[in-house]
C-alpha cells in the first residue's frame, strides 16, 4: 500500500472548548447508574462555536507552530460530520478568517469520524504531486447525540489541525505510508434534514469499529513490513476508552504506547477530531525520531491508518503555541440545563 | 444678527401611546402649538425624527406633517441628528428667520418607539454609534455607557450612588407634570437596587421606551410683537460633533462635541456659565448626565455625583436641572427630547412652571446629545 | 415585530476588520481606522494603508449585558469589554469563554472567532471577532 513521498507536516494545532459536562451528570438526567458511564466528560462547544469558528481556532496554532505566512497555503480541507450550513462551504470561511489567500481549494468531506483524516489524505496527496507548498487538513466537530440516547454521554466537540508541506529538516513530523479500508457497514448514520444521528447499537462494536480498524492496522503492518515494535506511540479513533483499549489488546500492543494517544477520557468523542487530537497530543510529547501508527475510524464504516516519523523540528515548533494540556485545565463544568442552552437543544 | 423668539409651545404626554400613531401625535403638538400661538400657518415646518423610517416605515415627515395640519404646500423638512435632532431642526429654523427667508416657522419633535420592542430600541441605539462596529458585535448604547460608567468610577474613584442621583432628582422634579411619563419619586435606594441593565447600570439609571411629541413656534422679533403669547428669545444653538463612538476619542469621559458647543453658544448669548439659572440636561442614562455637567465646565470632572448628593442640582439648589423631570422622568421620545427640553425651558423663562417654578431664572441652557456625544447640540434661552 | 436582520452585503463587505481585525491606518499620523476610509479622521491625511491590529490586548473594564437586542437575546447573559490592543488601540468587543468573576482590569486578552448573531428569517452565520482570556500554559 501506498508510500508517502515528500510530506511531513509543518505546525500541528489542537483546539478543545472551554465547557464540559460530566457524564455522570447526563447519567443523573436520565437514571442511569454513574458506574455504567463510558468516559468521565466531554467537551461541549459554546453557544458561540460551531465546527468552523473550532477549526479556525486550531488552525491558527497549527501556522503558528509552522511559522509560515498563512498566504502560503494553497488548500483548506475541512472534514466534518456537523457543518454548520448544509449548502455553503466551511474552508472559505476558514480560510478568509486566517487571511489565507483565495487561490486555494476549500473541500469540506464527510465520513462521519473519519472525515478529518479524509481532509489529511486529500492534503498529503496534493502536497505530493506539487499541487501546493503547504495544505491546511482539518477535523472539526460539535458532534450531537440525541437527548437520552447512549451517544450523548460522549459527543463532544473540539478540532485539530496540520499544516503539511514538503519533507525539510526543521518539519515536526514526515509521513510514511498510508492504507485505507472501507466497506459499506451501516453503523451509524444521518439523514438530510435529521438532528440526530441514528445508530444500530452494538453493530457499531465489532462488525464496525473493530473490524475496519483492526484490518486497516494489519494491513499496513503487513504490506510495509513493520511490526508492532517499530512504534512508540499508537493512536485511535475514541467513541469512548474502551475501544481503543480493547484494539490495542487485539494487536497485542502495550498499553503505555496507546495510552499516551488518549483524549476521549476527558474531552469525549470529538468525532472528526477525534484521532487528530490524539495525534495533537502525542506530538505535544515526541521525540525526534519516534514513530506514530496513527488510526482513524469513521461510520459507514472505513478506516484511514497512517505511519508518521517525529522530525527534527519538532522541538522548537511545539512551543510557539499552547499544548492540548492548556485547553484540558481551562475548563468549566456546566449542568445539564446549560448543555442544553449552549448545544441548541432546546426548541419551542 | 437678527433676534429669534420663541412664541408658543405644544406638548404630548409622554407614555406609551398604543392607540396613537406618529402622524397624529405629530399633529396634536403642532396644533397645540400652533393655538397657543394664535396662528393658523408658517412659513415652514421642520420635523425632529430619528427612527420614523424603522419603526414606522415612514419618510417625508415633512409633507405628511404639513398634510396633517392642513398645511400642504408649505415647505418642510425632516431632520436627523439622532437624539439631538430636536436642536439640529431648531438650528435650521433659526437660521431660516434670520437669514429672512421665513419670519414664523413650526418645530415639531416626534418619536413613536412603542411600535417596536423593548429590545429593538436597544438595537436601534446603536445605530447613534457605528453601529457595525457595536450594533453588530452585540455592544448597544446601554452597554456601551456601562463602559463609560466603569471608567468613570475607576478614574475618579467617585461613588456610583452619587450618580445614580441623577435618577433620583429627575423623578423628584416629574412630580405633578402632567406630560411626563414617569410623575413619580423614585428613591436612590430603589435605584441602586434595580436589576442591571448592563452592570455597574442599573435599569432605573436608563429610559425606557417612549411614545411624544414636541412643538415649538419660533419667529422673528417683528413677527413675535404680532403674537400675544409671552415670550422667550433663543440666545444662541450651537451644535458640534466628534467621533461617532465613544472609545474612539482621545478622553471617552470627556464629551468634546458639548464642550465645543457649551463653549460656542456662551459666547454667542454673551453670557457666563454663572449666569445660567437652570440646566437641562441629556440624563440618556445617569452616567450621561454627569459625564454632561462636567464636560460643559459646570463642575469639574469626577464631582458631578457629589455635586448631585449634596443637593446642588435640585429645584431649591444653586443649579437646578431637569426641571420637569428630565429625559429619565419625563421621558425620552427621541426625536422629540430636545423640543420638550426647549418647551420647558420656555415655561420657566415666561412664568408657567407651576409648582416647579424657579425664581429669578434669567438664562436656561438646553443641552442635547446624539448617542453618547456624537453629536452635541447647546441652546441657551433668555427672558424676552 | 420587526426583523433586525443581517443585511448581507453589508456583513460581506465588513469581513476584513470583523474577521482579522484588518483596518486602514494613516500613513501620515498612525491613526487607526476599524473601517476604509479615503481621508484620516484625525490629520485628514490621505496616504492610508491595510493594516491589522494586535489580536493580543489588555482588558480595561467590562461590563455584563443582561438585556439585549433581539439578534443577540439568546446568547444572554454576555460580557462586553473595552480592549486595548497591543499597539494600543482601543476597542469594544464581546469576551467570551469567561464568567465576570475571572475578569479583573489589565488582564491579558486575546481575539478569537465566534458566532455574533444568526439571521433571523436566512439563517445566514454572522461571525466575527471576541475576545477571551489568553490561554495559559498548564
């Protein structure tokens, strides 16, 4: 499967909402025991943020840290399952806000929690064939579960962002290789016009998350010849703890090298976001010359798995904005009435 | 420069007219006005309005006005200089005698804000402001006196209860006057404890919406000996402006504009500040008023609310203000104030104030203000 | 009731400062202008240029909006401030992600993007400028 050439990413930019509900705290609302609970809380987006003011936020760490003039991108790639407009594109928005020039392509994709890592593919291959200097990749989402239903104790909203240009000494990271697996798995799901997505219960478990994540690492591993050894750091897809955990058990791999990777414990399901914070994370701590297996997993159902060097820059650009761990402790717990008030939910 | 007198008034009151439209509460001024003076024409009418093309969809007030009063044919205009737009339309009509071009004209303020909400008259105060650099940020005129009024009491370290007075004297001198909207006493205590609009403002410190309308015969000395009515002389208008938003200017706490106007318009009447007998001000909202006597050079800055405590600003003080109560107690139909201010102004210096008569006021200085200084307008008025 | 709604060429054209916090600054005398302007407001110089204000500042005072205009009713209470920026303009603007009780005079703030306002009847997204706290490092 396909070799990257010539792509590394620049700046890197995590951004996680200020708000954050206990899942105890939905629990309560809706009877449940507080022992059931799948992670402890989740981020919630103001009543101010949506999926795009989020990426913008993210991406402006993520030029920061790259240290390049923002008019050097020549693509903004936004992935997304909550797109503020049905019809109107969200990079545009993005990218006239981070005075990004307008000879750019803006593509907003959609693959449920796979569509960030759908914007970095789309990124890395124009980078590659010298379509652009630089490419802004983006996962954003304000992710919504319906009121009582057992996603809303974990879809949460936050953003994370990579500036990718071409391999050079000071980049942050250089990708590798890239493999995709996707089959048509009706896991989870969003009509036109529905608020809320519907989802098939414990389908998503096995035949879904498991299976396309699992095949997409095994298949990377085996066509490139590496082995779980060869990484320091694995990264998942986090529709709560415990998938990661149990996939990382599948695969033999230690527990110390995935749970560096690990934000859904705090923030929740960040859905497009979600692997890309893990990454945003794990590069707020890696070495020069650490390596990163990095999983996406998106209904419907597919699996992006990528193999990402830690670069010599990584050092001096990390610092030039806040780490993930800023936006973990700048946070105010708020009860279930203002979750409802801040994610729009109530309706008259 | 020729004399211009004023030579009858006519007032609405001021409440929420629900079962009276623009049109006809423009028109019950004006022939009040009109009667009181003994005429039955002008030579033009100028209408003071601010949002009539909002709220009431409406434009040519002018012409619908002249139509309203039987009076098609007469020329008419419509001026807008926000809540100054009173004194702006005086301005124009005074110019309008001396030049000679018109020896009796008509000045007719009218605002009907309760065809709108509350809240749209928060929104349309921001169009007094660069409204897209506020309006649109959510930042109203309330919010953005709050802003001022935590400046001020940072500053000079002055006591908020000093200017929540103003509220207070306002209500005190709206008792009895049968066209205010608010004949009331409030207490500082009350004031103080009313929930905020925008802290440290509270919702007793602010107007509220308001429906009114203000007319004003104005004329020519030669004209004036041919009227019965007794008599004011308009000594001097001035009007001057500044930056349309407060932050924008070197001092916010300082209104140039009224400075600039107070300034121009005591040297036109000839007089000193000492001999103004009585002031009414632009009490928008409370911090306005003191932001007004300081910046006009009546007291100097961070004393206005000590001056207020201490009693100087009541009826029986050295200088009495709002001697009807004021925007706050009286009410503030925008477009209309300044005519009301001018109106009252007027029965103090003939004599027909009632129970809030002053004694041996010789000279009244009217001040006026768009937004929070944009614009300021300063009339001072003689004893004919 | 009326609407109070997003004119939407106008909201367009107001993009750059909203956004970016990109003005026109005079050549002549230094003075900022939050929109284009063809003569400087202070010196009447007519040499002025693009430029963007600091989206670092110091937080002068506040105040908390507890009734507001129709467009804005739903996100109250809200938090208003005067900002002056680092090259030392001043500026009003919304802050966002705080409670009163964080806020003290002088504190770092920083711009962000948030929503502003939705139109009522389009549904059109007004977004624009607030500011925040400055994030701190842990």
């Amino acid at each position: 499967m396909p070799q990257i050439r010539d792509a590394a990413i620049h700046g890197y930019g995590g951004y996680v909402p200020r708000l954050r509900i206990k899942a105890t705290e939905i629990a309560r609302i809706w009877g449940k025991e507080s022992g059931e609970v799948p992670i402890k809380e989740k981020a919630v987006a103001a009543i101010d943020e949506d999926a795009i003011t989020m990426a913008i936020e993210a991406s402006r760490y993520a030029i920061r840290r790259a240290g390049i003039d923002a008019a050097r991108i020549g693509a903004v790639h936004v992935g997304t399952e909550s797109k503020p407009y049905a019809v109107k594109p969200s990079g545009t928005i993005v990218a006239e806000a981070l005075g990004i020039g307008s000879n750019i392509t803006s593509a907003d994709y959609e693959f449920a929690c796979k569509a960030g890592t759908e914007a970095m593919q789309s990124i890395i291959a124009m980078v590659s064939a010298r379509r652009i200097e630089y490419g802004l990749a983006i996962g954003s989402d304000t992710a919504q579960g319906r009121p009582g239903d057992a996603l809303e104790y974990t879809a949460a909203s936050g953003a994370a962002a990579l500036v990718i240009g071409r391999e050079t000494r000071d980049a942050i990271a250089r990708f590798e290789y890239s493999v995709t697996y996707v089959t048509d798995t009706p896991d989870f799901w969003r009509r036109s016009y529905e608020r809320f997505p519907m989802h098939t219960s414990r389908f998503t478990g096995e035949p879904a998350y498991f299976k396309h994540t699992i095949t997409a690492v095994k298949n990377l591993l085996a066509e490139n010849g590496y082995s779980i050894n060869d990484f320091d750091y694995f990264i998942f897809h986090q529709p709560n703890v415990k998938f990661p955990l149990t996939a990382a058990k599948i695969l033999s791999i230690p527990l110390a090298k995935v749970e560096p990777g690990i934000v859904s414990d705090v923030v929740g399901n960040t859905y497009a976001a979600c692997s890309m914070l893990g990454l945003v994370k794990v590069l707020d701590i890696a070495k020069p010359g650490q390596r990163i297996l990095m999983t996406s997993f998106g209904s419907g159902a597919g699996s992006d798995s990528f193999v990402i060097t830690v670069g010599e820059g990584i050092e001096e650009k990390r610092e030039r904005a806040p780490p993930l761990a800023a936006f973990f402790s700048r946070k105010k717990t708020i009860d279930y009435g203002m979750y409802l008030k801040m994610r729009d939910k109530i309706r008259v | 420069m020729k004399k211009v007198l004023i030579a009858g008034y006519g007032l609405t009151k001021v409440e929420e007219h629900w079962d009276r439209s623009l049109e006809n509460l423009m028109a019950e001024s004006s022939l009040k006005a009109l009667e009181y003076a003994g005429l039955s024409r002008v030579d033009a009418v100028y209408v003071a309005n601010v949002y009539g093309e909002v709220l009431q969809e409406q434009a040519v007030l002018g012409s619908v006005l002249a139509e309203e009063l039987g009076m098609s044919g007469v020329q008419a205009y419509r001026i807008e200089a926000g809540a100054a737009s009173g004194i702006a339309a005086v301005k124009m009509a005074a110019n309008a005698i001396q030049s000679g071009e018109a020896n009796v004209v008509l000045v007719t303020g009218v605002e009907k804000l309760s065809d709108g909400t509350a809240e749209e008259h928060l929104a349309l105060t921001a169009m007094e402001e660069r409204e897209e650099y506020t309006g649109q940020m959510g930042v109203h005129q309330a919010a953005s006196a709050a802003l001022l009024y935590r400046l001020y009491l940072s500053r000079y370290g002055a006591r908020q209860d000093g200017i929540a007075q103003f509220a207070v004297i306002s209500h005190e001198n709206a008792v009895g006057v049968s066209h205010a909207q608010y004949p009331f006493k409030v207490g500082l205590d009350t004031v103080m404890k009313s929930p905020y609009l925008s802290e440290p403002l509270h919702r007793l410190e602010a107007t509220a919406v308001a429906d009114g309308s203000a007319a004003i015969i104005l004329c020519s000395e030669d004209f004036a000996a041919k009227l019965d009515p007794p008599k004011a002389r308009l000594a001097a208008c001035s009007l001057a402006t500044d930056y349309v938003t407060p932050f924008d200017r070197e001092d916010p706490l300082h209104f140039q504009a009224l400075a600039r106007a107070t300034h121009s318009a005591l040297e036109m009447a000839g007089v000193s500040r000492e001999q103004i007998g009585f002031l009414e001000l632009h009490d928008s909202f409370s911090i306005v008023a003191a932001l007004s006597l300081e910046s006009s050079g009546f007291f100097p800055r961070g004393k206005a609310g000590e001056a207020a405590l201490a009693g100087k600003l009541s009826l029986n003080g050295e200088l009495p203000i709002n001697t009807f109560g004021g925007l706050k107690a009286r009410g503030h139909p925008v477009g209309a104030t300044a005519i009301y201010q001018l109106a009252e102004a007027y029965l103090q210096l003939t004599h027909q104030a009632g129970k809030n008569q002053l004694d041996n006021a010789k000279h009244a200085m009217v001040q006026s203000l768009a937004g929070l200084g944009c614009a300021a307008a300063v009339c001072i008025l003689e004893e004919a | 009731m009326l609407e109070f709604g997003i004119r939407i060429p106008r909201y367009w054209r107001g993009k750059p400062f909203r956004y970016r916090l990109e003005g026109f600054r005079c050549e002549e005398c230094g003075e900022f202008h939050f929109s284009p302007r063809l003569v400087c407001r202070k010196c009447g110089g007519k040499r002025l240029r693009r430029d963007k204000l600091s989206e670092r500042g110091r937080l002068i005072c506040y105040t908390v909006v507890k009734s507001a205009s129709p467009s804005f009713e739903a996100y109250t209470p809200y938090i208003v401030g005067l900002i002056q920026t680092e090259d030392g303009t001043m500026i009003v603007g919304q802050l966002t992600d705080c409670d009163p009780e964080e806020l003290h005079e002088g504190m770092d703030v920083e711009a962000t993007i948030r929503r502003l306002q939705t139109d009522g009847e389009s549904r059109l997204i007004a977004y624009g400028y607030k500011f925040r706290p400055a994030i701190q490092r842990p």
